[in-house]
C-alpha cells in the first residue's frame, strides 16, 4: 500500500485542483488508489472526482472535505471525521465505515450498497440521503425513523405524451410531420435577454417567464441512466440537474428539465446559430436535448421526446432511454407565474424587503433622478506616474514607482448580451460595449493588430473596436476577488488577467532596452493580486479586452 509524506502529497493535491480549475486541460487528476492515508489531515482538501478506491483512510479527518463523485469502492474509513463532507454522487461500495463520523455529510446520490459497519444511528445524523442508493431493507428502515433524509423537491408535472399529442402542440408551425415526431419550429415572438448572475450565465425569455441554463451539460448522456433512480422513478430529476440545484447556479436550487413545450419553445425557422436552428444567444454545444417528457411507442416500449437542434426536430425514439449515444440537458426554471407576476421559491439568498412606504418614497426618488453617465476619456494619451494616480474615479490603496493598487468607485450597470452570435457587456453607466473575452497573451504590437483583424471580422456587427484607454481599462477594477482570483465582475470572462491600454508611458524614449523588451512603455491594468495600475515595454505580454463606445 502506497505512503506520501506530506510534501508528496500536498503536490498531488495541487496538481488535482489545478486539473479540476482548468476543466481537465492542465494539472493532474489524483489516483490514490490503495494508497495508506491513515490519521492524514484532509480537512476541507478538494478531492472531486478523485480514486481513492481501495485506499486506507482510517482515522482521516476529511471534515468538509469536497469528495463529490469520489471513487471509494472498498476504502477503508473506519473511524474517519466525515463531518459536513459533501459526498455527492460517491462511490462507497463495499467500503468499510465503522465508528466513522458522518454529521452533517451530504450524501446525495451517493451509492451505499453493501457498506460495511454502517449503522441507522450513524445515518441518522447526515444533511441528506436524497437519491442515494441503499438497500431496500436500509430504505425501509429510514423512511420509518428518518424519512426526511430521504425528500426531494418535487419535479414539475410531466406527462407521457403520444405522438398525436406532440404533433398537434400549441405554438409550433410543423414543416413535416413523422413516426417519430416532426420537423418545424415555434411561433413564439421571444424576448431573450442574456444575463450573469452570480458569474453564471443565463438565458431569460420575457415572453415565456423561463430562465434558461445558456449551455447545459457538456456531455450526452442516456435519459434513463442519467435519471437519479435509473429509471425505476420517471419524474425524478437527473444527476446533473440534482448536482446544478445542489450547486445553487445562478443562485437558485429549482432547475430541471424542459417539458417538450418548452424545449420545442428554443426552434427557431432557419439556422441562425451557426448550423443549428436555435438562437445564437444559446450556446450551440448542446445540438440535441432531453425533455423530461415520455411516450409509448405502437409495441409498449418507453421512450423519451428529445429536440435536435440540428435538424430542426421534436424527436422521440426507442433507443433514447436505455441505449444509444444520449442526448445533452439544458436546464431551465421558472422566473415568473404569469398570473402574479412574482418571483416563484426557489431562490437559496435573500433581498432585502422594502415596507410600502419605502418602496413608494424609493418610486419618487428614481422619478427625480435620472441615470448619471460617467464618461471616460476614450482619446490615448502619454501619461506620467503622477497623472495616473491622480486620475478621477479610482480608489488608491496603495502607490509605488510603477503604478498604483486600488479599484473604480463606478457603480457599474452591467448587462451581457449576444449580438449576432457574439458576447459583449454593455455597462450603462459608463456607455461603454466590451468584449466579454479578449484576446489570448500577445505583445502590444501584436494587440493592436489582434484589434484591427477583430473590426475587420465585424464583431458583434461593429467595426469601431479598440485598446481601451487607461481611465477605461481601470474602470473594471473591482475593490475584492469577485471572479475566481481577479478583482473584476464576473461578467468577464476571467481568462484576461492583465489587459493592454492605448495608453503610453512618458519619458519613454530615455528608457533603457530592458532583456530585448523594447524602449517604449506602455500602461496596462492587472486584475490579480488585488488589482492595479502598471507599466511595462512593448516587448511585453498581456491580453487584450478591446472596447468600443456605445452612441
């Protein structure tokens, strides 16, 4: 059985974060199988995904530790501190947990079959059983003594729909119809606003009331595995959707499949996502998707309704539920009851409650005030050390030879949009449109060609595209961490961490070339390590996040 010391397996540990923050592109996942981690600390470690099967972690403390779809087929837990450790999905099949700890653990979905040395007495004190997989004579006992642990929100009403019923829907124009279902498109005049919230993006329709996931899973999956209970239980939500709800995306924990209506909603006439017949304010990862809608076929098979975006169809086939490639899920919830026109329950914060009063004197004060416009200077300048740091709508913590460290005091209005295929913010209170991305790292030569191919390609349908100025640039400076580790609002994508102005530095041409980086100096902004204003050479590399002004 392998031993780490310490250092050995802090370095695995890093290395399987690094390989879970970058979606699996760097870093490296952590195989501990059969490894001898007996009495080592784990207390809050991220082991997501992790194999750990067969290892010995007896006495550990993994106290809140993130263990979601951790393999511990075997392991051996006796004695382990499992308090509030997030088990989701886990596998410990055949693991040994006696005398382990388990208060407050999340083990939604997690697969206790054949568990050895777990007792009633010690499930009786975890968060939640919902969906976890437990004998029938486990079950049993639970939902006699416990039958909390074992509730789920209840799904929305499905139905088992027949191909009649599906091809006669409202608000659908059909091209085609077939056995299987048909060809065509909603009628719907849709009203998509494209937001982020919380850093996560979504989808609102206000035509509908539905607030969409704006991509969804990014792998297929078979409807009837993916369901929670491998379908034994039609209306339950899928693992995915649990994990999202569990996740609380975007703030809420109420998400779950479309009904065939509403993903028959998303078709649109012709191919105006690339070749897909959905909108390009969706993404257009996810060609093919479930509803939680079934059907029975002529011979009294079971099967599911899907749409394909690429073929423009509501589909229903026998190989969706137990075989086959699978399709993708975007999830979706709803924002408002049509007949109120209030927020449903769902959400996992609180906003502050206005008496009528107040809500009446917060009316007439809006009504007195109009929305002030902050404009910046969008001309490029030389700049000296002194004029940067004295330069208006920023916040200075602190100043060296180099720059400042500090944030904007602007008090943005962000909105993130799709604009013929492409993602821009728009802030409304600066009338400035950004590019939600940018660039990748290139010298500041380079980022001023990069910028000139972007208005040549049309970007969102503009050609007035450009580096922004400094006074622009640390508008974006946000006073805290707000987008993993970089002081920007999580509108942006957090790619860019340091970002190029058009603005230079003066004195420039008595600088020294400094290791072939050029003489000429230029301001950039840095979103990490708090943030800040600072210069360096041409020769150097940032990112570019171009900029244009709104008219």
């Amino acid at each position: 059985m392998s031993k780490f010391t310490v250092s050995e397996l802090g370095k695995i540990l890093k290395e399987h974060k690094k390989w879970i923050d970058t979606d699996e592109e760097e870093g490296e996942e952590a195989n501990l199988s059969g490894a001898n981690l007996s009495r080592v600390n784990l207390s809050r470690a991220n082991l997501r995904f992790a194999n750990l099967k067969g290892a010995d972690l007896s006495n550990a403390n993994l106290e809140n530790a993130d263990l979601i779809e951790v393999d511990l087929y075997r392991a051996n837990l006796n004695g382990a501190d499992l308090r509030g450790a997030k088990l989701w999905f886990a596998d410990l099949r055949g693991a040994d947990l006696r005398d382990a700890i388990l208060s407050e653990a999340d083990l939604s979905g997690a697969n206790l079959i054949r568990v050895r040395g777990l007792t009633l007495e010690q499930l009786s004190s975890v968060g939640t059983l919902c969906d976890a997989e437990l004998s029938a004579e486990r079950i049993k006992q639970v939902s006699k003594k416990y039958p909390h642990l074992l509730e789920e929100i209840e799904p929305t009403s499905y139905k088992t729909l027949s191909l009649s019923e599906v091809q006669s829907m409202s608000n659908v124009s059909i091209r085609k119809k077939d056995d299987w279902g048909f060809y065509g498109h909603s009628t719907i005049n849709h009203d998509y606003s494209l937001k982020a919230i919380k850093g996560d993006k979504v989808v609102v329709d206000n035509t509908t009331g539905l607030m969409w996931h704006q991509s969804g899973s990014d792998t297929m999956m078979q409807w009837g595995i993916a369901f929670l209970s491998f379908g034994s239980n039609p209306a339950s939500y899928m693992k995915w959707i649990r994990k999202l709800n569990k996740s609380a995306y975007a703030g809420y924990q109420d998400w779950r499949l479309p009904t065939v209506d509403e993903a028959a909603s998303l078709l649109v006439s012709s191919k105006k996502n690339g070749d897909l017949y959905i909108d390009p304010v969706f993404s257009k990862k996810q060609r093919w998707i479930w509803t939680g809608d079934k059907s029975e076929t002529e011979d009294g098979s079971e099967v599911a309704w899907g749409v394909m975006f690429d073929d423009g169809n509501v589909h229903r086939s026998n190989h969706m539920i137990s075989f086959g490639k699978g399709y993708c899920v975007r999830p979706v919830r709803s924002v408002l009851n049509t007949d109120s026109d209030e927020e449903p329950v769902g959400e996992v914060y609180e906003e502050e409650v206005l008496e009528e009063e107040e809500h009446e004197e917060l009316e007439e004060d809006e009504e007195l005030c109009e929305p002030k416009i902050i404009t910046l200077r969008s001309s490029y300048k030389t700049l000296s050390l002194d004029e940067v740091d004295s330069m208006p709508n920023v916040s200075i913590s602190g100043v060296d030879e180099d720059g400042f460290h500090g944030h904007s005091t602007i008090n943005h209005d962000y909105s993130l949009k799709a604009v013929s295929g492409d993602v821009v913010v728009v802030d409304s209170a600066t009338d400035l449109m950004w590019h939600q991305s940018g660039s990748d790292y290139i010298s500041w030569d380079d980022a001023k060609e990069w910028v000139e191919d972007l208005n040549s390609e049309g970007y969102a349908g503009y050609n007035d595209w450009r580096l922004p100025t400094v006074d622009e640039a640390v508008s974006l400076l946000e006073s805290s961490e707000k987008n993993g580790d970089l002081c920007i609002d999580p509108v942006f994508s957090k790619k860019q961490d340091w970002i190029w102005t058009g603005d230079m530095k003066d004195d420039s041409d008595d600088m020294e070339d400094e290791e072939g980086y050029g003489s000429e100096a230029t301001w950039y902004v840095g979103f990490e390590n708090g943030g800040g204003m600072t210069w360096g050479y041409d020769g150097n590399r940032n990112y570019v996040r171009p900029v244009r002004s709104v008219e």
